[in-house]
C-alpha cells in the first residue's frame, strides 16, 4: 500500500460524537484553481475518526485542523491510497512576506 498526500485548505471540519470528518478544496502545487486545473473532483473528504478513536494523534488531528480552518492554512494531509483515514497532518506556514 502506497501513501497519498492530499494537499490543500480546510473547507470544513465535522466532529460529532462517533466520528470525525475533514473536506479539503484541493490545490494543485501552483495554488488553488490556478491553470492547469486538474480535471476530477475539487475537494476530497478524509477521516479523523469512527467511534472511540477520538484519543491521542486523531484528538491532536483535530485540533490542528480547527486552527488551519480558522487561519485558512493550507494542509498536507497523508493517508494509504485505498484508505481516507488520515495518518499524517501537516500544516504549511502563513507567510505574508519574503522569506529570508
């Protein structure tokens, strides 16, 4: 099994009692929507959690995610290909400026 990276900003987050849940509009390297578009779906919905599991990384996964939603940071988000349960967060920082 292969691991997928989805890389993108959080649309939206659903945490409810059994199960935890993340829409991302993805984003191509060049940014968001800017040619060429690829052709196929625009966002992708992945799995924090399904019952009990919401402990350690996954309670982790979500707070994360509720910061890159509210700042609207992009995401990278690792998961095996046939699988939409994440195994891997990562959030780019925000930067207005020139890095030097």
């Amino acid at each position: 099994m292969a691991i997928e990276v989805t890389t993108g900003r959080v649309e939206y987050l659903k945490v409810a009692a059994g199960y935890g849940l993340v829409n991302v509009r993805l984003e191509t390297p060049t940014g968001i929507n800017v040619p060429p578009v690829p052709t196929g779906p625009k966002n992708e919905l992945l799995i924090i959690w399904i019952g009990n599991q919401s402990q350690g990384p996954r309670g982790l996964f979500t707070t994360e995610l509720s910061r890159a939603l509210a700042h609207g940071l992009c995401v990278r988000l690792s998961h095996e290909d046939d699988s939409a349960y994440i195994t891997e967060v990562l959030i780019d920082a925000q930067f207005e400026g020139p890095f030097n």
